[in-house]
C-alpha cells in the first residue's frame, strides 16, 4: 500500500511522525511518499523538498512567496499523481495542502484525507463547504469539531491530541533543570522561573520578542531573581539570540543545534515542567503548557495586513485553546491591538500570584483530549484504514 503524506510545518511533523508510527502498527506493507519534516523522515520518509519551505504563516508573511509556494503546489501535486498512491493524507497547512489536493482530484479519483480540521468554529465557517469539494475524510483533533465537518459532506473522526501521550518530564528532570540554574526544586514565589515562547516563526518572532521583552520588565522588577528560559527552533535561534539582547534579564536559550535531537528535547520538556509560568504565542503551545500543568498567559500579534483583516473574521471571544477545550476563560490573552507590556506583565505577575486559578481548566483540557485513552497516532491510522477498506 502506498501513502502519500504532506506536513507544511513543525506540528504537522509531529502528527505525521504518529501516523506513520501508528500504520504501521496495523500494517506493514506500507510505502510512504510525500513532504517530510525530519519526525516523518526518521520514519522513513524522503521529502520531495524541505518542508521548511511552507513554514509560514499569516496574509502578510505568505504574499512574498507566492510564486515559490505555487510552484511548489504544483510540483507537489505532480508527484502524487505520479506516485497514484491509495490515499493522499495532507495535513494541516490548509493553504498549500488542500491546493494540492483540489489539482490531484482534477487529475485522478485519489482517496483524501485531510488530518487537522479547519477552525470553522473560530472563522471562516464557509471553509469546511469549500474543503468538502476536494477532501473525502477529516480526522480531528479536538472533540467538538466533527459536526461541523459532517454537516458540509465529509467523513469525520475525532482521533485525540497526540499532546496527551507526549512524554513529559519526571519529577527528578524538572528537578535538576531547576538546579542547573541554582532554583530549588519547588516553587519559590521570590525567584520564579518564567518559560518564554515567542513562537517558531521568524515573523511572529520578530513581532513577539520585543514585546515580550518589555512585558517582563515590571516582573522583574517586582521579582528581580527571577530567571527566564527560551527553548527555541533552529530556524529562529539566531533571531532570537539577537532579539533578546536588551532584554531585563539574560535568558537562557535552549539552542536544538548544540546538541542531539534526543537530548534537546528532553532539555526542553524538563524546561516546560520545571517553570513556574509561560508567556507563550498563542497556539498549540498552550495545549504543551497545561499538559505540563504550567500555567500561562498568551499573547500574539499579527502583520499590519492580518490584524486588519483577522479579527473581524473571528467567530469566538478567546483563541486560546486551553480555554476553549474546557469551556472556561481562565487562561488570560492579549491578541492584536491587545498585545502591549504593560497588562501582559501585570497578568504574569497575577498568575505567579494565583497560578492554582487555571489548573481546573489545564486539567480538564487534558481529559477532553484524550489522555489516558488509545494514542492518537494510532487512532488516526485506524480511521484512515477503516474508512479506505469500507
């Protein structure tokens, strides 16, 4: 059987890496082509061209590449024409990967599958009929999400988040990592550790890390030995070695080019545990804090072009997805225009105050996306399997 995979960025990397993981589990005459990152290559996978190539995001940031991303497309949809594979699993990356899907069904009546709804619910609700047009099978990600796929045509299973079976720290990890910056191994509300997570992008954190900065400068001053940790992305850790100069306080940057794959993340996951709070880029990145059981505060801000045209397509009051998942808003946010210093170091300094306020909320998020049941990866490939022989 052959499978044709496409992931645009780091997450759909990792959601990829499962699946493939989790095919095999059921199978084992399985070939697999498409576009990789390096979690889907270590499955074995050979990538038509580096994935980091759609690492993009927002209208501002994508208009530059136009013409290279259209090139791609097509490349891209040549290829799996030439493959004929017996499902086509594009996943997430809707702006490249459902281009690519709609140019392989003109051509041929492959099966596709597309892993990661669209946020209907959040926006642009007119996107889950336009999808349907090009796309056989959704697989979900959160609970609430395949109703609005079935109602615009398409088969839909919800598979859980793979954020529920990642491994997490052990308690003598987070408590080492703490040591190694000479903090105790239990919380210290003098000298908190601070997680800071301006994203992966080089846009979002070309906007984010000033802010970022200046937003810390009241904690610090009400808290000046606190210690702030930076784990980062290799395509960002320069920008953010250079954006963090003037910071109020010398962070910590866990660079993934200074070590092992392995051991990098084992660094990072012992950084999410061992921190006493998160100012995080909103994303799925909250849903890696409240695994961690870290509380958190989120801010983003978008190209000028975006912010002008996002929010008035928003649907919901909160794009947090911790707050979302457990129906509660306890995560505080500062999105857009909202995003400013001043109240996002007054809410970092609230939550260092009462970090228990979200941990009702983290807890539930956890619960609803199916920790403690079959692992994700494993889920998706059972759907797509099922649904292909049916």
């Amino acid at each position: 059987m052959k499978i044709y995979l496409i992931a645009g960025e780091a997450s759909g990397d990792r959601l990829g890496a499962a699946l493939m993981a989790g095919l095999r589990q059921i199978r084992s005459d399985l070939q697999f082509h498409g576009v990789a990152g390096p979690l889907m290559q270590a499955e074995g996978m050979t990538s038509l061209f580096p994935m980091e190539e759609l690492s993009i995001m927002g209208l501002a940031e994508i208009l530059p590449k136009y013409f290279d991303l259209k090139r791609r497309i097509r490349e891209t949809a040549s290829d799996v024409v030439h493959v004929a594979p017996d499902v086509l699993i594009t996943i997430d990356s809707p702006d490249f990967c459902l281009r690519v899907a709609k140019l392989v069904k003109a051509k041929c009546p492959i099966r596709t599958v597309h892993y990661v709804a669209p946020s209907v619910w959040a926006w642009r609700p007119g996107r889950a009929a336009k999808m349907a047009r090009v796309i056989d099978h959704v697989l979900a990600l959160l609970p609430f999400e395949p109703p609005y796929m079935e109602r615009a045509g398409m088969a839909c299973d919800f598979v859980g988040h793979p954020v529920t079976t990642e491994p997490l720290a052990t308690p003598a990890e987070r408590a080492a990592f703490r040591a190694s910056l000479g903090l105790p191994s239990a919380h210290d509300p003098a000298a908190p550790l601070i997680l800071a997570l301006p994203g992966s992008r080089r846009g979002e954190v070309t906007r984010l890390a000033p802010i970022f900065g200046a937003a810390l400068r009241p904690v610090l001053a009400q808290k000046p030995a606190a210690q702030v940790v930076i784990p980062t992305t290799r395509n960002v850790t320069d920008l953010v070695q250079n954006l963090t100069q003037d910071w109020p306080v010398t962070p910590l940057i866990l660079d993934p080019r200074q070590s092992e794959l392995a051991a990098y993340l084992a660094q990072k996951r012992a950084s999410f545990a061992a921190a006493d709070v998160a100012l995080a880029a909103s994303g799925t990145v909250s849903l890696e804090l409240a695994a961690n059981a870290t509380p958190m505060v989120i801010a983003y801000d978008m190209a000028w072009l975006s912010r002008q045209i996002i929010p008035r397509m928003l649907k919901i009051d909160t794009v947090t997805l911790v707050n979302l998942v457990a129906e509660s808003r306890t995560v505080p946010e500062f999105i857009g225009p909202a995003c400013k210093p001043a109240p996002i170091g007054q809410a970092l300094l609230d939550t260092l105050a009462h970090p228990e306020g979200q941990e009702a909320a983290m807890a539930s998020t956890m619960a609803r996306l199916g920790r403690g049941g079959l692992a994700p990866g494993l889920r998706a490939a059972q759907a797509v399997l099922s649904r292909l022989d049916a």
